[in-house]
C-alpha cells in the first residue's frame, strides 16, 4: 500500500501559484507570529489586564488561518473570464492591504502600552480604531465579493461547491457580528450626553464593563456574557464548513445528492451554534454557565441536525422509490 506524505513546501507552492502577494502575506504573519511568541515570553508589560503581546498573538493565528485558507478559496474559483480573474487578484490584494492596517494599527499600540479596540482616549488612538474599523468593512465586503464568485459557478461536486459557498456566507455572518461590539454602549452614550469624558467607544462584554475574569488564552469573559464568542465561531466556519464537504468526498457508499443535503445540515447547525452563543451573550451569560433556556436551545439544535443527517444518510435513493412505487402500482 503506497503513502502519501504531506509536504508543506509544495502545498504552498501550489497556492502561491493562484495568487502569490496573498500567500507571502501569510508568510509574513507567521513570522509576525513568531515574534510576538517571544514578545510574550521577553515583554513583562500588562495591557488591560492581560499580557502586552496577547492579543498580537491570538490575532496572528487567526489571520494566519484565514489568509491560508482564504487563498485556498480561491483555488477553487474559476477564472476563466478576464473580470472574474480580475476581481479574484483584486480580492487578494486587499486582503493583503487590511492585513497590514490592522497590524500597523495593532502592534503601534502595544508598542505605546495602548490598547488597540474601541480606544477613543486620545485623537491618535481614536484614529487608530478607526484605521482597524475601516478595514475591517473593506474586508467584509471583499468576503461578499468572493461569496458572488462562487455563487456564479458550477462545481464539478456539487457538494464540494455548497460547502465554500456556506462556508464563506456564514464567516461574514460571524465578521458582521463586530458591529454589535463596535457600537457604543448605552452607559457610553449616556456619558458623552452628559458632557463627561469618554475614552472607550463599544465594548465586547455584555453585563459588565470589559476587563474582567476570562477564560484561559481566549480570555472570553467567565462572569458575564461575551460577544467574542459568537464572532469566533462564526469566523472560523470557513473553515469547518469545506473540512466537513472535503471529507464527505471520500465517503464513497453517498451519492452526492446525500453530500449535498448533509453540508447543508452541517451548515445550518453551523450558523445555528453561532446564533446560539450570541444570543447566549447578549442575555450577559457566560458561555459555561448557561441556563437551562440555553441548554434547552442547545439540545433542540442537536437534536434537529442529528434527525436531519440521519434521515439523508438512510434515504433511499429516489430511482429506488419510483420503483417500488410502480411495483406497489401492478
């Protein structure tokens, strides 16, 4: 039996063919990465209550995922017409660009000891938020652009197909949930009506003002609720989402209509678990200790997509209905 062996270098090589500045974007964050790796270990600086380099660090792994499987993506979509390949070089090169915003934004003000979200304490570091804010829209809006793409062409699977569309579609959903954060809060608003001075604009905490208890290297919050939570989980459905298309290809004994049909049961319990933790946030509960509405959501949504998934898998295919039908018929 012959085995295949992973080669990292040839992978990214294969993806830097479709499209190279993206790709070494990645590179770069890795690299990023790696130094703030020894920022945490060198720095002994606290920012919010947290460790100076924390937050660089988590942002790195996550853009790091992203871009590479951004361009993955990309991979997939045809270019077969001048505008199409156009706007897929496009998309890449803004990508890019936001990237290196968010970092000149991100690490300029762990450089000054500053945090970096929802900082309006000074003109400079108003601008810095709003630098980030900006690009992220951009960002938001070249993920739609994308989504189009793949929208406006046929897969060889089908199933392969609908698992990057609903992947990707749901990822936005999770990148839209930052304005429930980015917008100012209700004790926020009421100061500035009130003429007081006002150094934070939006908050991720729901219950209580940020920098409390929170979870180990997450830092979600442990007492109230937390609308990062949600942001994550959605984020991260582009790549959960084609993950679970790509295994169902080798899962030889469904015919793709089944694959079909079960990356659109795992997508839709995808964006229901997202739904979920948001809601679970916005009612200022802690994402381990919810209450038994929760739970109770919880379980229908299992339950749901468990039934869902078992009814595709042990279907009978539709050639063998209509024959039983017409046996039934004689």
């Amino acid at each position: 039996m012959r085995t295949t062996t992973f080669d990292p270098v040839t992978a990214f090589r294969n993806l830097a063919e479709h499209h190279r500045p993206l790709a070494f974007s990645g590179l770069a964050t890795l690299a990023l990465l790696a130094l703030f790796l020894f920022g945490l270990v060198l720095d002994p600086r606290t920012i919010g209550g947290a460790p100076a380099w924390l937050k660089p660090t988590k942002f790195a792994v996550s853009i790091t995922v992203y871009t590479f499987t951004l361009l993955w993506l990309l991979a997939h979509v045809r270019q077969h017409t001048v505008w199409r390949a156009r706007l897929v070089r496009i998309a890449g090169w803004v990508v890019v660009v936001t990237f290196a915003l968010e970092w000149l934004a991100i690490v300029t003000q762990v450089l000054r000891g500053n945090t970096s979200h929802f900082n309006v304490a000074t003109p400079f570091d108003a601008a810095m938020w709003a630098l980030m804010a900006a690009a992220i829209n951009v960002l938001l809006v070249t993920n739609v652009v994308v989504a189009g793409l793949l929208l406006k062409q046929r897969f060889e699977r089908p199933s392969l197909g609908w698992a990057l569309r609903l992947g990707l579609a749901i990822t936005i959903v999770g990148m839209a949930q930052a304005f429930l954060m980015t917008s100012p809060t209700a004790t926020q608003l009421a100061g500035w009506q009130a003429g007081e001075s006002v150094t934070v604009a939006g908050a991720h905490s729901v219950g209580a003002p940020d920098g409390g208890p929170g979870l180990p290297v997450t830092g979600w919050r442990s007492d109230v609720g937390d609308l990062r939570v949600g942001h994550f989980v959605g984020l991260h459905a582009l790549q959960v989402v084609p993950v679970f298309g790509v295994w169902l290809q080798r899962r030889r004994r469904l015919r793709e209509g089944q694959r079909v049909a079960l990356v659109a049961v795992a997508a839709g319990g995808y964006l229901g678990l997202t739904g979920l933790v948001t809601w679970q946030a916005l009612r200022a509960q802690p994402l381990l200790s919810p209450d038994t509405l929760t739970l109770g959501a919880l379980t229908l949504l299992v339950a749901a997509c468990g039934v869902a998934a078992l009814l595709v898998v042990r279907g009978r295919p539709a050639e063998q209905r209509s024959v039983v039908t017409r046996a039934g018929e004689v």
